[in-house]
C-alpha cells in the first residue's frame, strides 16, 4: 500500500515539475515574438514528452544518480517512508512556486527533501552530496550567465561584419477614441516597437539565405533541443527516485507514466512561469533568444553525457540573466524575487520532507 502511495507521489512531482519546467526552454520564442503561449507551450511540452520518454535509454547514469544510494544508506534509499516523504517535500516545493510563476529547480527540491528526510532517517553522505550534486548545480547557472555574457558581444560583432543588421518596425493603424462630446472617433496612431507586435528582425542575408529566416528556424530548433535536454534530465531523476521502490521490473511503464505526468503538468500549469521568463527576466529579440537556447542545450546535454545533475531552471534562466547584461530595460524587481525562490528551495523542500519522515 505504502508502495502505491510512493508512486502516486512520483506522479504529483512529475506533474508539478511539467507544470514549473515545460515552458521555460520555449518562453524565448514567446518573448521575441515568434510564437503565441499556447502553441509555444504545445511543441515545447511534446519535445520534453520525447526526451522524458527516453530517459531509461539515454540518461542511465542520472537515473542512477537520483536513486539516492550513497547520498543515504541502502536501508534508508529503498524505504517507502523516505520516498513518500522526498517526493511529496519536492512537489509542494515545486507546486508553490508555480503558483507565483517562480522558476525554480526541481532538482534542488529533490536535494533539499533527499536532505531533509535523510537527516531524520538515518544520515546523509555530505561528500557524495557536496562532489556529485552541489558542485554542478551551482556551477551550471554561472556557465550560462559567464558564457551568455562573454559570446552574446562576439556574435554581434560577427553579425555586423557579416552586414546583418537589426531594424525595428513602425506600427501603423487606426485606434478609437473617446471625444470631448462623448462620441468615439478613429483616429490614425504609429507606434515604434510596440510590444508583441512590433519585434525588432534581422535584415540581410548571408550566402543567399535571409538571416530572418535562418535566425527563426535556428532559434525553434534550439528551443526544441532545450526542451528535449530537460525532458531527458528531468524525466531520467524521477525515474530514478521510482524505481527505488521495488518497479524495476516495469521501467519502460514507469518512464512512460512519469513523462506523460510531466506533460499533463506542463500543458494545464506552466503558463504563469511562461509568462515570467518570456517577459520579466530581459527583452528580447530572435538572435537572443537563439544565443541562450544554444549555450542552455550545450551545458544540459553536456551534464547528461557525465551524469552530472545540473538544472535545467538555472541554466535558463542564468542564460536570460546573461542576455539582461545588455539590454537596457531592467527587471529587477523579478530578478530579486526569482533569486530569492532559488535561495528558499532548498530549506522549505527540507523542512517538508522532514516533517514526513517524522511523522511516517
């Protein structure tokens, strides 16, 4: 029964992690004006279906890593109690923070209740902790934002030289409005740049191909492979955590069940963190948003070819913050408050765990 109940939790994490993750490797097609939030949402949610799908093939070395063993002890790692109580102090964690539309990590919720309910249990491998997990999770978002910020003014000298230019486009058209007298009245209106209609495009063409439409279809490439990297990351940790709890002998069934959770998640929740890292973390044009895709899916698949768990939130993030560094617009006040959910996810994810495994 307690075993049901585990996987049940497995679930409810898989779905709360679609619901924070889906939509962050898409939210730059969004942003610079390439696609609308749903259908961002759509291709985004089915590329990490794909990769979710197959994380038991590709991903062995994270599914191994997220079983826990030698973070805790093998009596501990194959307990009911302290996969209910990791699974449910990393969905609550994830879940509140969709809730706000914070992108946090999902993979230091898993820390954070892997800690937690480990402490109570029994104990937990500081050093296994600190080499295979903490190293590459707080290093991974400064990769991104060190990479972001040293290639993003090389690549716009290389545009330049190449006479790839960027022009803004002029909005004409008719708005209605009210008169002194109470009537409406159309009248002519031009506005430059003007929010999700007018997106700043490239001009020129590089051996014949127009660097507008190269830009585009690179930039829906690299936001697919993004999205396919998490799915493979995300999906391979969950499965991981279980099959700790004796479904081995199905693992295509539970990586198919935890993928289709991830997308559910990610199709009926991930709007409001869409909206944040599309528009709250750094403007954006299409040449921007391609630079951070390409250096997030080079770092996430990079990390999953050694088997080392970054997050796919920080890493993209961490590439947006890289692209903010130049642009003039800021966003402060959701800098601020996306730092401080990464700084508080750890401790509540802990502190839920905990209180479970206690209790259990």
């Amino acid at each position: 029964m307690l075993v049901a109940i585990g996987f049940v939790a497995v679930l409810a994490l898989a779905f709360a992690n679609g619901a924070n993750d889906n939509a962050k490797p898409v939210a730059t097609l969004v942003g610079a004006g390439l696609a609308g939030p749903r259908r961002a949402l759509l291709y985004g949610t089915l590329a990490t279906l794909t990769g979710s799908l197959l994380a038991i093939a590709l991903g062995q070395a994270l599914v191994a890593s997220f079983s826990a063993k030698g973070l805790v002890g093998p009596g501990i790692a194959a307990d009911p109690t302290f996969i209910l109580a990791v699974t449910v102090g990393a969905a609550a964690t994830v879940l509140a923070a969709t809730r706000f539309g914070l992108p946090i990590s999902t993979t230091h919720a898993l820390i954070g209740a892997v800690v937690g309910a480990g402490g109570v249990l029994g104990a937990v491998n500081l050093a296994v902790l600190g080499r295979a997990f903490v190293v590459p999770l707080l290093a991974s978002p400064l990769v991104a934002i060190a990479a972001t910020a040293t290639i993003y003014p090389i690549a716009t000298r290389i545009r330049r030289a190449l006479g790839v230019t960027r022009e803004t486009c002029l909005c004409v058209g008719t708005e209605v409005v009210a008169m002194a007298d109470g009537t409406a009245a159309a009248q002519w209106k031009a506005a430059l740049d003007d929010g999700a209609t007018c997106r700043e495009r490239y001009t020129g063409s590089v051996m014949g191909i127009s660097a507008g439409s190269c830009t585009t279809a690179m930039h829906w490439v690299s936001a697919l492979a993004v999205s396919f990297a998490r799915g493979l990351q995300d999906g391979a940790k969950i499965t991981g955590i279980a099959l700790v709890l004796g479904l081995a002998l199905a693992p295509i069934g539970v990586a198919g069940a935890i993928a289709i959770a991830m997308a559910l998640g990610g199709l009926l929740a991930a709007r409001r963190v869409e909206q944040t890292m599309a528009y709250r973390i750094a403007p954006m044009n299409d040449g921007q948003g391609l630079l951070g895709n390409v250096l997030s899916a080079s770092i996430v698949f990079g990390a999953t070819a050694l088997g080392a768990p970054v997050s796919t939130t920080h890493v993209t993030t961490g590439s947006l913050f890289g692209v903010r560094l130049h642009t003039k617009r800021p966003a402060e006040s959701w800098i601020g408050r996306i730092l401080w959910s990464w700084a508080g996810t750890l401790p509540l994810a802990a502190a839920i765990a905990a209180a479970i495994a206690f209790v259990g």
